[in-house]
C-alpha cells in the first residue's frame, strides 16, 4: 500500500464531493489510475468512500442536525428528498453496476450534460438578480418543490452526474437563494450519502470487498479520514462564496470544470475500452 496514493485518494473525494463535479466519477478516474481498478469495482468504490465526506458534513452540520426534530419543515424536506432519492437512485444504480460490469460506461457525456446546466444555471443568476424569486428558501418551497429535489439527487446515481450539481442547479432555477440551495443540497447528502453507503455493501459487497483488498485496509482509513477532514474546509469555503453576489461565478467555473473533464473522459472513453477488453481476453 503506497500511503501517498491513499492520501491523493481521500483528497480527490474530500475536495470534488461539494463542488458540482460528481465526486464518485473523479474517485472512479483516481481508483483506476492509482490502483488499476476497474471500471465497476471503481464506480461501487467510489460511493463506498463517501461515508469520508459524511464524516465532514456531519462535522460541519452537527448543530442542525442537533435540532432536526425542532424543525420540522427541515424534517419533512428531508424525509421528502430522501425517499424520492432512493425510489430512482436505488434502480439507476444497479443498472449501471451491471452496464459497467458488461461494458465501460461513458461517464463523460453525462459530465458535459453537467457543465452545460451549470454554466446555463451561472447565466441565470447573473442577469435575473432584479426578478423576485419564488422560493427564498426552505419556507417558501413546498412539497412538489422536495419531490423534484429527491429526483436530480437520485439521478446523480449515475457516473458524470453531481449529486450537489443536480440539487443546487434544481433549485436555482427554482428560484432558491444561492447560500440557501448549497445549504439544502448539503444537508440533503447526509441521508443520501448514508444510504449509497449501505446500497454498495448491499448491492455490490465484491466490488468493494476488491477495492479494499487492492487498496489496503489502511488505505482505505487514511483516505476516509483525509476526505473528512478536507470536505469541512471546502464545505465551508462555498456556502461563504454562496452567500456572495458574485455565486455565479462558481457556476461558471465548475461547469466549465466539469465540460473539461467530460470532454477528456468522451476522448479517453474508447481507450478505457480497450483496456478493459484486453483484460478480460488476457484472463480467458
């Protein structure tokens, strides 16, 4: 076990689960390059390691988490989310272990797909400041307003998607406030990421029986707490940047993160291929 890689590892997942960049993609492209997992091992590791930045977003929002059951509006948007999450999440998940366990999966044109929102989403903010909005926040939305929610972040299943990509841009468009929707997406990942915990040891327990083998059990623990730790510093840099006038400039800046890295991940698509058919006649 080389204890540099673990620690790239945890940083990969304690600085790309906040932004909108879809955390698991960057931990399936870091596990591959680093460990020469595949591709359906990869993905399956890549949900298992966010029990790290859960470590983080517990830290970091102990206190409302502390006085949930006080507010119930929160409780219910919660509730809410959560489930809608797990009725398209659970399925979306265990059609793409199987499509990447058959044949590679392209997680680049989902990450395109990505930055296109989140540069239109950037576009939005920035000349429509003057429009009133419709839902400030937690109070003003309502329960078709959570229902939509649970759906983008149950469609972040996929590899490419951002599951904070999906909630915020959700609810930017909605009308949310900036500081308010990175807020609510964050909150939302608690239960969802505990969830997608417990879906791959449920779902896919070889998969990450095999990362874990491969990367080492110590690993594996440096990298979780190098995830927590850096997830509550990056946590709390982008809800303070939230609550700028200049928020949409994250959009722009992580969608074009995110066209970048779709685009490198389409090119380099057909070379994963390639590999993953050569492993698997060198094994026949």
């Amino acid at each position: 076990m080389n204890p540099l890689f673990a620690v790239l590892l945890g940083l990969v997942q304690g600085v790309s689960e906040w932004p909108p960049i879809s955390s698991k993609t960057q931990i399936l492209f870091a596990s591959t390059a680093l460990f020469s997992l595949p591709l359906a091992v990869a993905y399956g590791f890549g949900l298992f390691m966010e029990i790290g930045s859960l470590g983080s977003a517990i830290a970091y929002f102990r206190s409302d988490i502390w006085s949930l059951f006080k507010n119930q509006k929160l409780l219910v948007f919660l509730v809410v989310v959560t489930t809608f999450t797990a009725i398209v999440g659970v399925p979306l998940y265990y059609l793409t272990d199987e499509v990447l366990t058959s044949s590679p999966y392209n997680v680049g044109i989902p990450m395109i797909l990505l930055g296109l929102v989140l540069i239109g989403t950037g576009l939005y903010i920035r000349y429509s400041r003057t429009k009133p909005r419709l839902a400030a926040g937690l109070e003003e939305m309502k329960l078709k307003n959570y229902i939509v929610v649970g759906i983008a972040q149950g469609i972040a299943a996929l590899p490419g998607v951002s599951g904070s990509g999906m909630t915020v841009s959700t609810m930017l468009l909605m009308g949310v406030k900036p500081d308010q929707a990175f807020r609510l997406s964050y909150l939302a990942y608690i239960p969802a990421s505990l969830g997608a915990f417990f879906i791959t040891l449920i779902l896919s327990r070889s998969q990450v029986d095999t990362a874990i083998q491969v990367v080492e059990p110590t690993g594996v623990l440096i990298a979780i707490v190098m995830a927590a730790t850096v997830g509550v510093f990056v946590t709390s840099y982008l809800l303070k940047f939230a609550k700028t006038s200049r928020i949409y400039v994250i959009d722009f800046a992580l969608g074009s993160v995110a066209l970048v890295v779709g685009i490198i991940a389409t090119v380099l698509a057909p070379q994963a291929t390639l590999v993953v058919w050569i492993r698997k006649r060198s094994r026949n």
